[in-house]
C-alpha cells in the first residue's frame, strides 16, 4: 500500500502524563497482561488489533465490563466480512447497558431554545425508560417490532429509543423537519406498530406544520396500531389512531421494581438506518445490538476517551447517525448535552458549549467553516476553560480549519472522524495517545483493517477505502433483503471479500488518514480523473466564497463530451465578476493543476444537502445535466436544483460563459513549462 509523506509538525501533541492515563494506555496494558505481549508502541498495538481480531474483541469484551450472560467463545464464526457473526452465543441488552451504573449520576441535559433546561440523572431516566417500555410490551409489542419516531433532540426521544430496545424492539427516527414523503419513503417499509412524534409546532418550523406532517406520516402508516404525543402539542383531527401522552405514560409509579431485562441475543437488531436516498430509494440498514454497543464503546473509551464525568454535545438531529452514536455514550459514563432549537448564529452553538461546560463538543466541518466565514471567534466570546476535545465529521475537514480551530477557540485535540450511517460509526477517527496532524485523521479505528485499496499505479497513495477484515459493527444486511443481495451489490460486489465504503483516503508515513470524498463522485474530464475534494481543498482561502460543489457536466460540443462545472455560493456582498473568476481559476491551476480548472463556474443560492446534513453531489450532478433528481424528496432544499438547472452558464458553451485564461496567464517562468510537462503527461496517459 502506497503512503504519503507528511509535514512532521504536529498541531497538538499529548502530554506524556495524560497518554499514561489514557484508556488506550489502559487496555493495551490489559493486553499484553493476558497475551503475554510488548507493544513497543501504538501501532504495534493497533497491528495486534487486527492480525488477532478475535483476541482483540473478546478481551475488551472483558475489559468494558458491559453487562451479558452466555460464552464469549466462539468470538467470531466464519471468515468474509460479508457473512461472518460475532459472539453468536452471547446475549445482552443495548439499554441496560446504557442505564447501569450510579444512579445519582448526571445522564442527560436537555436544552431548548429559550433558556429552559432539564437535567436528569441516570436513575430517573432509567425509571422513565422502564415505564414506557412497560407500557409499549403490555401494548402487545414484542422483539422484532418495529417503533419509529418524528422527534425534536429532546429528552422524550432517547427514552423512546431506550424503551423500545429494552423490549427488544427495533427503533428508527427521523428529524420532523423532513417532509412527509420522505419520512414514509423510510417508514413505509418497515411496517412500524408504533409512532411516536412531536405535535407542538415551533416559531423555527419551515414548511408545512410539523403536526399537520406528522398527521400525514400516520394516515400513510396503516400498520400503526398507536401513537404516542411526546409533547402536550393539540392532536390533529385526522388521526384515526389510538393516541397516548408520553407524559402520561412516565408519570406511572410503582412498575419500575417489576420490570424484567430480558437480555437479547448480541445479533439481535437494534436500530434501522436509512442511507440518504439520493441514489435511489433509501436503503433500510440494520444495525445490531452488540456490535453497535461494542463498536461505540471502543470509540467513545479507546479513541475518545470519554470516561464518567464527561459531558459529550454533538450538533445533531435525531435524523443523523451522530445521535445514535453520541446515546450509546451513556455506556460510558458520560452526560449527554442536547439542543432543541434554531441555529441562529455560531454563538447559539458556542455558548451552549460554555454554558453547558462542555467536555467534548462534536460539530461538522460545515460548521467550522461557517465560523470563520461568520468570523466569530469563541475563545474571545466564550468560557471554554471545560472544553478539551472536539470532533467533526461529516465532510472533510481541511487543514485550514485545524489552523481556525486552534487560533479561535483553544489547543485542543481536534479529531477528523469518518465513517458512516452504514457501519453507524468510524473506520478512521482520533486517539489520545497521538499527536492532531493538520488534515488528517489520526489512526483507523481498532479491530478493523481499513486500507487505501490503489485505484491505479498512478494515484499515488489515494485508494478506495475498504475494510478487510471481518468487524462486529458491520451491520445485519437490509430490511427487506432476505437474501441479500442489494446488501452484497451495495458493499461486496465491486471487491469481493472485503467491504467497499465508497470513500476514497490515503494512508499517511506516520499512520494517518486523509480523506478525499466520495470516490463514486469523482469526475472524468477529457480522460483525467479528478476528486472533486481536491478542488475544494485548493479553493480554501478565497473569502468570497461559502460552499462549493464541483459537478461534471455531458457536454458533447466540447473535446472530451464533458466539462467540468463548479457551483459556488458567495458570501453576501459578494459578485461573481471577473476578477473573482480569475482568481478562482489561476488558484486552482497554481496550487494544483491545470486539471483542477473549471470549464464553468456557475453562482447560485444554496447546494443540495439531504436531510442528514451531507451535500449531495449526485443531486447537483443530476440538475446540471438535465436530468430529474432521482429521490429529490431526499432533500432540505429541493429548490435549489431548480435554479441550478435553470443556470444560463450551463446551457451556453464554454466559451460563452466568463472567458477561460490562457495557460500562460495562470502560470510564470518555469512554473509554466511544469504544467505543459503535466499536461501533455495527461494527455499522453490518455492515448
């Protein structure tokens, strides 16, 4: 596997004291105790992870004394990652794990908009676990069932979620900002009996009122045999169904001692996810109980560190795998800070974090960039003295924002973490016994053989990353799928044995990774491959503009029959004339090459953006060409491919959009003999 060199001046490097205190330290110490091992170092440990897997899993299995009955052996029955099972004869409960503990312990504190807070400990949230889910299997729901919700990030949906694992029910949610074909577009399916939604409409609210598409969800769900109100908003009159207060149903005292935790076998489903449908109908992904617990768990101790007496805050929607990733840290110990609200600003986010005195704050590059854009600075606005580690996930996060990161709130270990709905967590992320290296991702994620799989001999280090190995997250297969085959095409079909993501990332000298995007959207102009990442990295540093997308485009009157299209959306007070466009070529040429420069730079309004917060490059792609989306209700902001495709600069030939420059303007003395070496390089590795 081909790696890349890198700069050796890291960002932020551990104290030796806090890498001796670390869980990482910690379990690796409780290796080689039961091994009879030495890791001289972290990537010994992490090779012993993935060579002797089974060992790996079975000890930390032990080490994370989550509660189960039955044997740890076999670990893992079978050899393909396709097809293998892990502790086939163990049996666990999700919720009971996240519950136990000291009950006086902080578990949740749940903030809306407005100033009101609640926090709850970990005995009264298991308490009003325990009566719901009492109310749900005395409802005649059982194991297998599925309950789905339409919840604000609130306190009522984690004890919805808990209850209806604690059953043995399998959850899924989706955030009530998406619109009510969409949600029945992942609900249908699934055949629900229960739902349980949000009634009381909010002044953020857009589009049509949340209880009128909440109405809607239900009317087009005939399996619901019930509902349940998880606030005191007024019930529409179009609901047929049995409807309950969640309120109701908690103030219930008296059950909590009768309650019995059944304990489920470790593959038994847990939750169902949805992959954001841009390519098609979204996919139903089944996510099991004891590797989603186990892989979290790792996660949150060995590569976050978190530990009892954290507080985590994730900027998510229930709608997002975040969510589900941040609940399992309960697991852990951790006090879980949630937000009911509006983004009105980067300090709505930044003073929820001082307020709240939060530990680990986890947000998207997204995010990030539109602080700096804001040019909000929280450490000049913001206690952030609690503060000591953050995550961002979502999109790349490019080296610039390491830079904004550290110059604008504090040194801290700033971890790049990537994975997905798919596995429900990472394949690459952070670790605290290592230096932050701007633009990349510490380490792949224990236990799992992630690799840079060579496109070519000539993409030097970038490769499709797969998985190798066989890993306990990855999930049951699809709903719907009994034999699965859309399962195998999604994941297997392209290199058998082994998971393909769909990502591409390079392996760096030091055992880093950098991700370069989605590899089913690179872009093929005139025989020359490019990573629309790239494009985005080297536009880094042009202030005019906010976000951008870059798209190919079927265009037979060029040489080649495609060109290549950037959309950019400009900050306000911003044009695209002709200066900017000279900018934003003869920076993409200078800092990358000749490649990199569009046929086409188009301004509009907005991108296209799926309801989970991810730019849907697909969707533009589509617009651009002509095409009708192929799932636009998969979309916060359909609109927007309206105005794309309406684009003048995308009907007109190059020529007739803002000039191109000539080569000799965009390059000087010997930089310009290097870009006609490259080009006619290029254009010879065509032929």
């Amino acid at each position: 596997m081909n790696v890349v060199t890198q700069p050796n001046v890291p960002l932020f490097s551990p104290s030796a004291d806090s890498v001796a205190c670390s869980q990482t330290t910690e379990f690796a110490s409780y290796c080689a105790t039961h091994t009879s091992r030495q890791f001289a170092d972290y990537h010994a440990f992490d090779r012993f992870s993935v060579e002797e897997f089974p060992t790996f899993w079975r000890l930390f299995l032990s080490w994370s004394r989550l509660p189960h009955e039955g044997q740890a052996d076999p670990v893992c029955v079978g050899d393909s990652c396709e097809h293998a099972r892990f502790f086939p004869d163990l049996h666990l409960n999700y919720a009971e794990s996240l519950l136990s503990g000291d009950p006086d312990l902080p578990a949740l504190s749940a903030c809306h908009s407005g100033g009101q807070q609640e926090t709850v400990n970990r005995g009264e949230l298991g308490a009003r676990v325990v009566r719901l889910a009492s109310f749900l299997r005395e409802s005649g729901v059982g194991p297998g069932d599925r309950v789905v919700a339409i919840a604000r990030n609130n306190a009522e949906v984690v004890i919805a979620a808990l209850a209806a694992s604690a059953i043995g029910a399998v959850f899924s949610s989706c955030s009530p900002d998406m619109g009510a074909f969409a949600i029945l577009a992942r609900f249908s399916p699934l055949r629900p009996t229960v739902l349980l939604g949000n009634f009381r409409a909010e002044p953020w609210d857009l589009g049509k009122p949340v209880p009128a598409r909440v109405a809607e969800v239900v009317a087009g769900l005939p399996s619901l045999t019930m509902v349940v109100a998880l606030d005191d908003g007024a019930i529409p009159e179009g609901i047929t169904k049995p409807v309950r207060r969640f309120a109701d149903l908690i103030a219930s005292a008296g059950i909590d001692r009768d309650f019995h935790w059944c304990r489920y076998p470790f593959n038994h489903p847990l939750f169902i996810m949805f992959s954001s449908g841009t390519t098609g109908a979204p996919k139903c992904i089944v996510h099991g109980a004891g590797g989603t617990l186990l892989e979290h768990v790792k996660e949150h101790r060995l590569h976050c560190d978190l530990r009892r007496g954290d507080k985590l805050f994730y900027q998510t929607s229930c709608g997002w795998m975040m969510w589900n990733w941040q609940l399992s840290a309960l697991a852990s110990g951790v006090q879980l800070v949630l937000y009911d609200g509006p983004i009105e600003g980067p300090e709505t986010v930044w003073r929820l974090v001082s307020a709240e005195r939060v530990t680990v704050f986890g947000t998207s590059a997204a995010f990030l960039h539109f602080c700096e854009a804001a040019g909000f600075s929280p450490a000049e606005r913001c206690n952030l003295t609690d503060l000591r580690g953050m995550l961002s996930t979502g999109s790349i996060l490019y080296p610039r924002q390491y830079d904004w990161v550290k110059d604008h709130v504090k040194s801290l270990p700033l971890q790049s973490i990537s994975g997905g709905t798919d596995i429900v967590g990472c394949f690459v992320l952070g670790n605290p016994n290592l230096p932050v290296y701007r633009g990349e991702a510490q380490c792949r994620s224990l236990g799992l053989d992630v690799r840079a799989l060579a496109l070519t001999e000539a993409t030097d280090g970038i490769g499709e990353l797969i998985c190798a190995n066989p890993f306990p997250s990855r999930p049951l297969g699809f709903y719907n799928d009994p034999e699965g085959r859309r399962f195998h095409y999604s994941y297997f079909s392209q290199n058998p044995g082994v998971w393909t993501h769909g990502d591409l990332i390079e392996s760096t000298s030091r055992g880093g990774w950098i991700l370069h995007g989605r590899s089913d959207g690179v872009i093929n102009i005139r025989g020359i491959r490019v990573g629309p990442a790239e494009i985005y990295a080297t536009l880094q540093g042009i202030d005019e503009i906010v976000e951008s997308m870059a798209v190919e485009q079927q265009a037979p009157q060029e040489p080649g029959g495609t060109r290549l299209v950037l959309l950019v959306v400009l900050r306000k007070g911003a044009d695209l004339d002709g200066a900017l466009v000279k900018r934003i070529r003869t920076q993409l040429a200078q800092r990358g090459s000749s490649a990199l420069v569009p046929n086409v730079i188009a301004a509009v309004d907005s991108l296209p953006v799926t309801f989970s917060g991810k730019r849907s490059e697909a969707a533009a792609r589509d617009a651009v060409n002509g095409r009708p989306a192929r799932n636009r209700d998969a979309l916060q902001n359909p609109g927007s491919l309206d105005q794309i495709a309406g684009h003048p600069a995308l009907r007109a030939p190059s020529r007739s959009a803002e000039p191109m420059q000539r080569i000799e303007e965009l390059y000087e003395g010997e930089q310009l003999e290097e870009q006609l070496q490259r080009i006619c390089e290029d254009v010879l590795r065509i032929a």
